[in-house]
C-alpha cells in the first residue's frame, strides 16, 4: 500500500481555481481506477475527476461550493499497488455493494430525487455502473411500490436544504448581477402567426424529412436579421464600466436553453449567413451540446441579442431578464388559436405574444416598440422573411 494524492486538475484555458460541485466518494469508500471522485466546474464547463489509482479514500480536500487551486491536494488515497490502472465494471459495481456511493453526475442525482427515486436501488448501465438519466427513466417506468397497507393519501413530512452551488450558483449570481445593474423594461404585443404556421406546416410536409422540421424559432431568428439593420441599438452589449456600447454587424444570436443543470445560452453565430434549416439544424446540435453538457466554451459566449422560450409552456406574458451585457432579449410565447375580428367577421386566429425586454439605459422606449412591430410584421407576413 502507498499513499496517492490526487491533485485538483489543470483544466487549461488558463483556469486558476475551479467550484468543487460533487463529491462521488467518501472517506473510507473504495475505488477503482477510472472511476469518477468529483466534479469541478469551471466557468463555462463541468468536468469529472476520475481516480487514477485503485484504493482506498482517507481525506477529502474540501466540501461541495468550495472553491479550489488548481494543484491544490483534491483527494488522499490509500492505493493498492497489485490493483491493475483499470479495472472492469464489475469490480465497480461489487465496490458500490460494500457500501460506495452510486455513481452518477449531479444532473442525475438532481434527477433522482426529483423522480423519488433512491439511487442505490437503480442498476447503472453506463461504463463502471455508473447511472445514467436513462436508468432513471426506465426505474420511474417500473415503478416501486409503496409501503403495505400505506394510506391512499398520505401526509407528507421533512425538509430538503438544496447547496446553491455549480452552474445554479453561477446563474444565480449572473441573474442577480443583471437584475441590479440594468433598468429592464418589457413590451409585450401580440402577434398572428396563423399564416406563418401555414407556411411552416407546409414546409414541414414537404421537406420535413429530408431537411428537418421547423419550429417557429428559425423563423423569428430570421426576423431578427431581417430587422437589425434598421434598429443596430438592439443587436449589441453594453459595458456599463466604461459607458460604451458596441454593436456588431454579425447576429450571433443566443438561444436560452433549459438543461438538467440550470439554464444556458449557447449561440448560433452569424444567423444572417444560415437559412431556415441550418439555423434549426444548428439550435439542435446547439440544445443537445449543452444539455449533454459537451458545449464548449465558445459555444456558450459571444451571443449579441438572446431569444428565450419556454415552447408549450410559454404563457400569455413573461419578463424576462437580459442575458448581460446585452440590451436587448426577445421572449416567445405560447400560441394559442383564439376568436379574433377581421374584416367585421369572428375568425379562428393563431395568436402568440412577444414579450421582450430592453435596457432602459441604451434602448429607448419608441425604438424598442418599433424593433417589436418590425419583428411582428415579418411573422405576420411571412413572404417578407424571403424579401432581403
């Protein structure tokens, strides 16, 4: 036996210190080479810190929400020499059955307890018994009974302290920092998409298979281009520090995306340069990348203006809050077909808000309405998205 200090990783990008967010052992677990001990987070990514030794783990270098120095003593290991640098998943898994913790990503433990499901009693399918959110699918899908002769409703006792930390602290801060700093004011108008959801529908029908289908997001992204040129106010960042604002002639525009981590904004760049489908093919190798959590960092920075969307459950209005240091972010609300006058007749309509949000500060209130009626005359009619 000899004893292994596993050291706090050298990320690159010149990091000098990393968030500790999960542990995955505890003093006294047993470890295999390979397996995950930790994950530390940096400011764009989260990585996993695997063991590089077989052993035993005598000290832990810190607690979850710490922050740590690249070098800096992670984990103490006890390692066993006759131990081979890898071992199969089968030695892990008889590892997680002399007591170790299960193996699984914060998302997934997250996951875990939102479904109620208690992890130890999950088999995990990926490399080392590692647990993955597929595990919990097909868990929740069996189901578990309750206790017998439970009551039918029964009372509901206990309390959960949740750390605030990883990426939910860094959107915590971010959201903070931006709701302080940046005088937010929001126009909300409603927009008839029913000709637009015509020309999607049919563009779906007839290249939906070979050319992907279409949601009504690549549209509105080329509204935005469409529009920028008459309004460069809204396509640009504000650094309040030195009261300068710079617009760009390139629209890279952020997609808020929802993960099992919190939310993220990767960025589809120079959507004037992409059509309808690439700019659609590129939002959902963008949402896959970050919700699998490979997005890199120049994925996820260097956005200009931002669309949020929350799909079906997008609501009548919403406020959303700019993704700083820009000034402008436009929200996309749920359709709903409702009754509407035109031309003296009730018609079936399909209506949708755009709430969006503007800072105060750089974008005046006249400008942010009329950038709003230019995006709503291009969804209304939609041959106008075609017409450079």
């Amino acid at each position: 036996m000899s004893i292994h200090v596993v050291k706090v990783p050298d990320i690159g990008e010149g990091i000098a210190e990393v968030e500790l967010v999960a542990w995955h052992v505890r003093p006294g677990d047993t470890v295999v080479a390979d397996q995950a001990i930790a994950d530390v987070m940096t400011e764009k990514a989260t990585v996993e810190v695997p063991s590089p030794v077989s052993g035993r783990v005598l000290a832990l270098g810190g607690n979850a929400g710490d922050k740590l120095a690249v070098g800096s003593e992670l984990v103490r290991l006890e390692a066993d020499a006759a131990t081979p640098a890898a071992a199969p998943p089968a030695a892990s898994a008889a590892a997680s059955a002399t007591g170790a913790r299960p193996l699984a990503s914060p998302a997934v433990r997250r996951h875990a307890r939102e479904l109620g499901i208690s992890l130890e009693s999950v088999k995990g399918t990926a490399p080392g018994g590692r647990i993955v959110h597929e595990d919990l699918v097909r868990g929740a899908s069996t189901g578990s009974p309750g206790p017998a002769g439970a009551p039918r409703h029964a009372e509901r006792h206990g309390e959960q302290s949740v750390p605030v930390i990883g990426l939910r602290r860094q959107i915590a801060e971010r959201m903070q920092d931006a709701a302080r700093r940046i005088p937010h004011f929001t126009y909300v108008e409603e927009v008839d998409v029913t000709e637009l959801e015509a020309l999607r529908a049919r563009l779906n029908d007839e290249h939906g298979a070979s050319r992907g289908r279409l949601t009504v997001l690549p549209f509105l992204m080329r509204a935005i281009v469409l529009a920028v040129p008459s309004f460069p106010q809204m396509n640009a960042r504000f650094d309040d520090d030195k009261g300068v604002v710079t617009r760009f002639a390139a629209v890279n525009i952020g997609i808020a995306t929802q993960t099992a981590d919190g939310l993220v904004v990767p960025v589809v760049r120079h959507a004037e340069a992409r059509d309808l489908w690439a700019a659609a093919s590129e939002v959902a190798r963008l949402a896959q990348a970050a919700r699998s959590r490979k997005a890199t960092r120049e994925e996820l920075s260097g956005s200009t203006i931002t669309i949020t969307s929350l799909g079906p459950l997008g609501g009548i209005v919403t406020t959303p809050v700019i993704n700083s240091p820009e000034v402008a972010i436009v929200g996309v609300n749920r359709i709903v077909e409702r009754p509407a006058i035109r031309s003296g007749a009730i018609v079936p309509r399909a209506l949708m808000n755009l709430s969006s949000s503007f800072d105060h500060r750089v974008v005046d209130g006249h400008d942010a309405a009329a950038f709003v009626q230019a995006l709503r005359g291009y969804l209304e009619c939609p041959a106008l998205l075609f017409v450079d």
